[in-house]
C-alpha cells in the first residue's frame, strides 16, 4: 500500500498531500515527520535523487524537483524500490505537465493537472499508471497512444 | 520540528506569488455556485474544482452540509461536453466521496458513461462507481465491470482490475466471480493490464494452494511483461516455495532456477526482489545464497542510495541468519558507515557488528563512535542493541563495548536512548559475571547526573539487588546518599529503599546504613519518611553489627505476592470503613490476557524490566496459596505446578483457564476464572469434571467460589487422589457450573434471585511430564559421568516419517518434560542427525538424565536413541515407557 503521497515548498510548508489507509489523528505526525526529514537531508540534493528512509516497517522514497520536495511512503509491497518506482513517475508526470523542474509558484498554476496525474499514478494506494506519456493523455480524456 | 506547518499562503507577503493567496474555504465554496448556472464557463468550473481540491489537498475538511452542498452542484456538470472538465468532475467527485443517499444522484450519469463509446469515459465511470457503490449497486454493474476487465483498451481494463482489487475487501464473494476474466487479462499483452490481473488474480485466489501452485509454474515458463508484474511472480513463486517446503524431497529446490534467473533481469527491481526471495528461502544452502549475495555486493557500491539501502537492508537481514555468507561483503559495508544517508550507514554498521569477529571489535567500535555523534536517537538505539548483542557473542569483549555504553551514556540523548544503554548494561552484568563491578559503576555514575526519573528509580533498585553482592559493597554507598540530597522525592524514595537493602545484606554497613536513614527521617516529603522509619523498624536493633532476620530480608528482596493489577482493583474497590484492608483479600491470580498482548510482551527480554527470580517466585506463591486451603493442608509438599493450560477459546464469555498442581499423592487442579460479562454476576462457581476416562484418580475434596464478579478473576479448586508415586495418566472432561445473576450496570447491584447455568469448557489431560521437573545441569558431561551407568537403560526408536528433524526434536522434548541443556534443543539447519542432552527431576526427587541421538535419512525417516541415567532403575524404565507409548 502507498500509505502517502505529499508534496512541500523549500520551507517545508504542504502543496499536496494525500494518504491511504493512514488514520486522521496520525496525519500530522507523518506531515511534521516527513517535513522534518527533508529539512535535515534535501539540502544541496540534485534533483530528482531519490533519497531514502525507513521508520519503523515503513519506507520513505524522497527527492527534490524545483523548489519543491516530494515524499512517497509505503509499506508491505510499496518497498524502497517499488517506492522509486512511483516516485520516478510522479516526478517525470509533474515535470512535464510543468515543462521544467518547477518554481513554487508554477507548481501551482499547474495545480489542478497535477492533481489529475496523481489521480492517474495511484488509485487509492494502489500503482495504477506507470508512463508518463500515457498520463498525459489520459487527464485530457485521450486513450493511450498504443491502443 | 525544523519547519513551522503553516499552509502554504499563511505566510507569504509576496502576493502575486500563489494562485491560491488567501484562499479561503467560505468563498471557495460560494463560488462553487456556478456551477449551477444554466450557461456553464467550462474554464471557470475547472477553477473552482482546483480550489477545491487544493483545500482537500491541504487537510481542509468539510461539513457533511457543505460536501453535500458541493456535490449536487458538482452533478450539474456532468451536462457540459468539456472534454477537461469532465475529467475535473470525476476526480472531485472520488475526493468528496458522497454518502450512500447521495449518490444515487450521481450513478445515472456514470452508468450512461460507463456505456459510453468514448473509451476514457468508460475508465473514469468504472474508477468512480467502484470508489463511491457499495453492494447492492455493484450487483446491477457488474456485468459491465467483467466485460471491462477484457476490455482492448489496456485504461478500462486496468480500470476494472484496479477496482476489482478495492472492491475485494468489500465485497469478496462478487469480484471472486470474476476470476475467468481475470484468469484471461493476465494473458494480456499489455504489461500493466497483466500486473494488475496477477495482483487481483493471486488476491482471489490466495487460499486455494493448488491454484496459486498453477498460476506461478506456468507464468514462470511464459512471459511477463513488466518488471512490476515479475516482482509480483517472484513474491507468489517464494510462497508457493515456502508452502511446498514440507512435502519437497531431497535434491534441488522447485523454482530455484527461476530465482537465480531473475537475478540477471535488467530491471533492478527484479534482480532485488529474486535476491531477496532467495536469502528468505527456509533452510537455505551457501551454495543457493551465494549468487544473491553477489548481486547485493555489487549494488552496495551503487551510486543510487536506494539500491545502496536496498542491498545493506537485504544483507542486515541475511546477516541474522546467515552471518558467514555475508562477511565477504564488509568491506564494501564498511565504506558505508560515512554514507551521507544515516540510514544506510546505521543498517551497515548493525549488519558489520552481526558479521564481524572478534578481531574486529575494537576496529569497528573506534568508526562508530565517530558515527554516533551524527545520528538521530532511533539509529542509536539500533547501535546500542546491535552492540548488546555483539557483546553476549564476545563475552571476552566486554571491557571496550561496556566503556562506549557507559561514553555515550554519558553524552546528549532522550529517553527512549537512554534506556535502551542502561538496559543493556543491566544485561551486560546479568549474563557477563565479570562485567559486574565496572557495569554497576557505570550506572552510578549515571545516576549523578540524570534527569530521567524513571531511570534513576530503576537503577536505584537493580543497585539494590546487585551492589551488596559485590567485593565492596560500601562504594557505593556515596552515589546511592547523593540522591537523598540531590533529587526529587522519587528518586529519594528509591534511595531510601536501597540503603536499607545494603543495611540487611551487608551486616559491616549496618551501623552506617543506620546514621544516614536516620538523616532520611527529617526529609520534606511523607514517601521519603515513612520508608526511612519503616526501614529503620524492620531491620530493627540499634544498628549494630548483627545478621538481619531472614524475615526481613523477605520483606525486602522478595516480591509482593499479589499482582499489582489486582491490588489496584482491590484497594479502588475498598471503602474505608471500620474493618481494615486485608492484602489477603487480593485475589492472587492473574488475568488470563489477550493472546496478542501475551505475544507483545514475551518478545524479548528488557533489562530493568526483567525479574531474575520470577519463576521461581511463582511456585513460591502457589505453595502458600494452597497451603492457606485446609482441604489440601495435608497433601505434603508440592512437587510441581504446570503453565495454565487454556480451557476456553480467546474472547469469550468467561475465560478460564487450569494449572495442575502435583503432589505425591494428589493433584489438585486450580482453575482460574474471569467473567467478561459486565451485566453478569456469578455465585458458587465450580468446575464439575467427569473422571471416567482417569480411573486411577478419585475425587476427594473441592472448594467453590463463591462469587465471581466482572472482570475480577478468581480461582476454585478440585483436588484428587491418586496411588502414591504413580504417575498416573488421564483425561478430565469439565462443564463450569454457576448461578448467574443479572446485575444493573447504572448502579452495579446485582439482582436477589439468580439462575443456575452452566458451560462446557474444553478437556484437560494430566500426561507424564506433569511428573517431571525441569531442572537445568550446568555440565551435562560431569553429571553424566557422576550419575554413573548402574541404572542406564538404552534403547532405540522408529519415530516415523517427520517433517524435519527440528520437529521430531522438539516433539520428544516436549513429550519427556525434560529441560534441554546447553543449547541442544536448536539445531542447525539442515542437519541431518543431532543429539539432544535433557535433564529434570522425577516424582519422588529422582534426578534423571536424558541424552537423545537422532538421525534423518533422505526419505525423512527419523530414528533415535534414548539413553536413561537416573537414580533410580524404575525411573530410568518409566522414561522409556513415555517415549514408548507417547
């Protein structure tokens, strides 16, 4: 299960997040921590390497992308791997819905076509779509070019 | 936290910067009004559905009023033909998540798309129905869910299969119809239609062994398409691996070649996940794990950190197990220790203590004390345990590894760390006698300076246990007075209470002991008095140099023979009156627990936590228990009390459970009862046991309970004669009967009439190791030798076709009762023959030992040889007959 998919600015404030199967009071404990984590390790990384944690039985994949940060969490099957894996597509999607490595601010004008990639990449914890070009078309309604 | 979490625009001054500046939920959801306007501006929609989103997003919830409010104007949408706002509108719509009343607003709409010709329409509906239906709808959609599993477009069909996986936990019984089209989409040429009908397809198929067996020998010979899906294979391969374990034969493992195959897959996910699969593999051989362990060699040096931690991971893991096979790859594991990421650097450095050698300790200690200034508190404590663990290896060692607990116990730290050095330097002294005097001055050095309370009472108490032991008690008697000065009341309490233990131990400090607890009479806090004059009471004299009573020395070491849980309850349900409280009115049983909880806390052993004599002192507390019973006052002394043995399942109605005490010439059965039922009060509780199938045994005295109120346990007792010194066989089939009375739970008072009832619990048998004491040797040879062969009896034993030698082992262990000396109850795996050495204590005082020689031949066929030396040539024989009819 991909337990949580989130997105921050530079000062650790929250653009997106959105979690599966984790219960509302424990929420804010895995914002602050992972907000935290990316404070103490993201500075001076390059973009889009992949960092990597685990907290308990539970992996954290993260990275920087423009200014902003991103941090998938999974558990059980959603691994380190599996977890590079997700975090390779959602990177790949937001820089292209984007053109570049995103400013904050572009991040969000693009807001609404990102979220609509999210909702393409996972389907409530589940890896659904893994090619960027196929979400592209996708959140425009368009079968995938291969059909 | 290094960030304040203040949503994004809280604290910006820069206002062209965000779209979203002083976003705020009120106006977004006005302007959520139009999407009622009978002219739709597509472009507008969209907006406000971002908005929306962008407050959900952020953790912003709303009303049941407001989602409700939102989501019928959302519905209106669906009448534009905007290609992008549709695809808005579904989305909205999952996030929402409208309640079962309202969505029957919104399935005509998704029906009509869910048919529709445009293929992305049809995906989207399936996504949506399936996140917001629930049984009844999923019923009339169903036929259009299977058609869409086969569906060409590889979106609809993932679509579907995606669903299915969800609804799955939902509603089970209707997507397990599904599986011939599912059983068809993992045929798929698209990759990720088969990776999500494989997921699906193992889900709803994952009891049926046969089918999973099926499913994973034919893809294993076809083709999987993508890395996702193959990792999914080699997942179900090791299960199917794992469950046919006990039937393979001898010779090469089934799948192994599709394991080691993986291994040279191009996707690196793969390649781990066969590595991993491998190093998982139960009874794995060298020559099987060494081609894993090259591949995760060769990743440690990767320049991506998450195949860096991935292979480090693999290899702490393979390093519990299989420490040998991993050595080779220290080196490149010692590199890691500067790894800028902590967590690949804290897993490197706990697998290279769990591979490295004695050699290598002193070398290994200097880089991590480099390392522990830069880590966090949770990687230290993984250090800390990994260097316990490493010092019970290396006993020799303990010099080095106990002066860097007691360095870093000296350095910064919270809680959770602290605890978890001065545990293990409590298990330090425990297991390593000469680590004693330097471990004990290590903590008492801690305590000058610690700001835990709880610590410094906890090693205030082990001092206690342990300091008058010691060559020099009298050293640290100044560390344990600072705190009477120096602390707060708690702490002084403790301190109070250990002086008086070196007072009663150490009968040359006595005097002094004396003075200071005197000094401790004038202490500000009640706690810290009324100890110190209790003290000063009980070791009684004028503080002269005289032996202390045995008594006292109860008094003080010995545990409180109540639990405190009970004790708790008892004194909460004590009403002050005339009539003082009575600690013998503390019921002394303990509440049968949770299996769960029993599991948490039978873990591992902690430090502080543990309590050296705490079997022992269950015995104790049984002899007096039964002792205080008239009926069984004659019985002589108790030779042995069984574990409770459970005579109802977990979470029932009334939870009991039986301990069988032996005595020479009856057993006495106690059983221990709970109610569970608040609304129930039971009366003239007894067990009543029908003895037709123990006919040696006869009956001859009971004591009911009289009362048994919720959630307050209590025990009632049968006791039974047998011929004296026979160890007499049998099977016990018993019904608890009661009177059952109704109790009101406002005011707690039970009603005046009651009824009778009763309830069947499970069988009891009283078998041969109930007259066996397990009683360790700490030199099997010696005892051997000095036991002598006047009563040796030697025979050997067929043991039948057995699933692996451990089982066969522990199987005659279990049957004997005997307790396995030096180690010999583990073997190591795959090994063909072993031999088990096992010694206790007959009924009648008769010492016995055991030595078991097993072999297992390749069709599994398990012979041993049983050897008796006992005291006694009936004994040696009676052992030969449980193994004979066992």
């Amino acid at each position: 299960m991909i337990l949580a998919v989130l997105f921050a600015n530079s000062e650790g404030n929250i653009l997106v997040e959105r979690f599966n199967g984790v219960p509302a009071e424990e929420r804010l404990h895995w914002r602050s921590f992972l907000v935290k984590l990316g404070a103490e390790n993201l500075r001076g990384v390059k973009n889009e390497e992949l960092l990597v944690a685990c907290h308990k039985s539970v992996y954290i994949v993260y990275t920087v992308l423009g200014d902003v940060s991103i941090y998938v969490v999974g558990k059980d099957e959603y691994d380190e791997l599996a977890l590079s894996e997700v975090i390779f597509v959602i990177t790949s999607a937001v820089k292209d819905v984007c053109g570049k490595p995103p400013t904050e601010r572009l991040f969000l004008d693009k807001y609404g076509r990102i979220c609509l990639c999210l909702d393409e990449i996972v389907w409530k914890g589940l890896l659904e779509n893994t090619e960027k070009d196929r979400i592209k078309r996708l959140i425009r309604l368009k079968p995938p070019t291969e059909f | 936290m290094a960030q304040p979490l203040v949503k994004k625009d809280d604290d910006r001054d820069d206002e062209e910067y965000s779209p979203f500046l002083g976003i705020e939920k009120g106006a977004v959801l006005q302007e959520a009004r139009v999407f009622n306007d009978p002219q739709l501006d597509s472009r507008r929609c969209s907006q406000v559905i971002t908005k929306l989103l962008y407050l959900l997003n952020q953790g912003e919830t709303f009303t049941k009023v407001e989602a409700t409010e939102v989501f019928f104007s959302v519905t209106k949408l669906f009448q534009s033909r905007d290609i992008g706002l549709r695809r808005m509108v579904y989305l909205i719509i999952k996030e929402l998540s409208p309640s079962a009343d309202e969505v029957i607003i919104v399935t005509s709409s998704l029906m009509k798309d869910m048919n529709s010709k445009t293929d992305m329409y049809r995906a989207n509906a399936i996504r949506v129905l399936c996140r917001i239906t629930d049984g009844t709808l999923l019923t009339q959609i169903e036929r259009y869910l299977k058609q869409a599993i086969v569906d060409k477009n590889p979106v609809v069909a993932s679509a579907a299969l995606v669903s299915g996986i969800h609804l799955l936990q939902t509603n089970p019984e209707i997507v397990k119809r599904w599986s011939n089209e599912v059983q068809e989409a993992v045929q798929s040429r698209a990759a990720l239609v088969q990776f999500h009908a494989l997921a699906l397809l193992h889900q709803i198929r994952q009891n049926d062994r046969l089918a999973v067996s099926k499913l994973v020998t034919s893809l294993t010979r076809g083709t999987v398409r993508s890395p996702l899906a193959q990792c999914l294979l080699i997942r179900y391969t090791s299960q199917v691996i794992r469950e046919s374990a006990g039937n393979a034969q001898m010779g090469d493992r089934p799948f192994y070649d599709y394991l080691e195959g993986c291994l040279r897959h191009k996707a690196e996910m793969v390649i781990f996940e066969a590595a991993r699969a491998i190093t998982e593999l139960h009874g794995v051989t060298t020559r099987e794990l060494t081609p894993a362990i090259t591949v995760l060699q060769l990743f440690l040096s990767s320049s991506k950190p998450v195949l860096r931690f991935a292979a480090v991971r693999t290899l702490n893991k393979v390093a519990m197990t299989h420490p040998m096979a991993v050595t080779n790859c220290n080196i490149d594991m010692e590199s890691l220790i500067s790894d800028q990421n902590r967590s690949i650097a804290t897993l490197a450095i706990t697998t290279l203590l769990k591979t490295g050698n004695e050699s290598s300790v002193d070398r290994l200690m200097k880089q991590i004390t480099n390392f522990m200034s830069d880590i966090a508190d949770e990687f230290k404590i993984v250090v800390v345990e990994a260097i316990r663990s490493l010092c019970l290896k290396f006993p020799l060692k303990y010099r080095a590894l106990m002066n860097f607990l007691s360095n870093i116990l000296r350095e910064e730290g919270g809680f959770e760390y602290k605890k978890a050095i001065v545990d293990s330097i409590v298990i330090l002294i425990r297991d390593i006698p000469d680590a004693k005097e330097s471990g004990l001055l290590h903590l008492c050095e801690f305590i000058e300076d610690c700001e835990f309370t709880y610590l410094s009472t906890q090693i205030l108490h082990f001092l206690g246990i342990e300091g008058p032991k010691t060559s020099d008690p009298s050293k640290y008697i100044r560390y344990i007075y600072n705190r009477v000065h120096l602390e707060n009341a708690t702490v002084r309490a403790s301190a109070v209470s250990t002086l008086a233990k070196f007072g009663a131990l150490v009968d040359s400090l006595k005097p002094r002991v004396f003075i200071l607890l005197r000094r401790c009479l004038f202490d500000s806090d009640d706690e810290v008095r009324d100890r110190a004059t209790l003290y000063l009471n009980t070791l009684g004299g004028d503080g002269s140099v005289v032996e202390t009573d045995s008594d006292v020395k109860d008094f003080l070491f010995g545990s409180l023979d109540v639990p405190l849980v009970n004790l708790e309850t008892s004194l909460k349900n004590y009403e002050a009156s005339e009539e003082p409280f009575d600690i013998n009115s503390v019921p002394k049983e303990i509440k049968s627990q949770p299996l769960a909880e029993k599991k948490a806390q039978s873990k591992k052993p902690t430090g502080l936590g543990v309590t050296p004599s705490a079997p022992v002192s269950t015995v104790d507390a049984y002899e007096k228990l039964l002792s205080s019973i008239p009926e069984f006052s004659n019985f002589g002394k108790l030779f042995k009390s069984s574990a409770p043995v459970e005579l109802t399942e977990p979470e029932t109605e009334y939870a009991v459970n039986v301990v069988k005490h032996i005595f020479d010439s009856h057993v006495v059965f106690q059983y221990n009862c709970t109610n569970t039922i608040p609304e129930q009060l039971l009366e003239n509780v007894i067990v009543a046991v029908d003895a037709s199938e123990a006919e040696e045994f006869s009956e001859v005295a009971s004591k009911p309970l009289a009362s048994l109120p919720y959630d307050t346990p209590g025990q009632t007792f049968l006791a039974f004669e047998r011929p004296e010194g026979v160890p007499a066989v049998g099977k016990f089939s018993n019904t608890l009967r009661f009177i059952v009375k109704e109790v009101d739970p406002t005011t707690g008072e039970a009603e005046e009439d009651g009824v009778e009832d009763e309830y069947q619990l499970e069988d009891l048998e009283v078998v041969p190791a109930d007259y066996i004491l397990k009683v360790p040797v700490f030199n099997f040879r010696n005892a051997w030798e000095s036991m002598g062969p006047d009563f040796e009896r030697i025979d050997e034993y067929g043991l039948g076709q057995r699933e692996s030698l451990t089982e066969a082992v522990n199987t005659v262990i279990n049957l004997l009762g005997l307790q396995p000396c030096e180690g010999t109850e583990v073997l190591a795996s795959n090994s063909r023959s072993h031999t088990c050495l096992l010694s206790g204590v007959y009924i009648g005082n008769v010492k016995v030992l055991v030595r078991l020689s097993f072999g297992i031949d390749s069709s599994r066929e398990v012979a041993m040889k049983l050897a008796v030396r006992s005291e006694d040539e009936a004994v040696s024989d009676a052992i030969h007959e449980i193994v004979g009819s066992g």
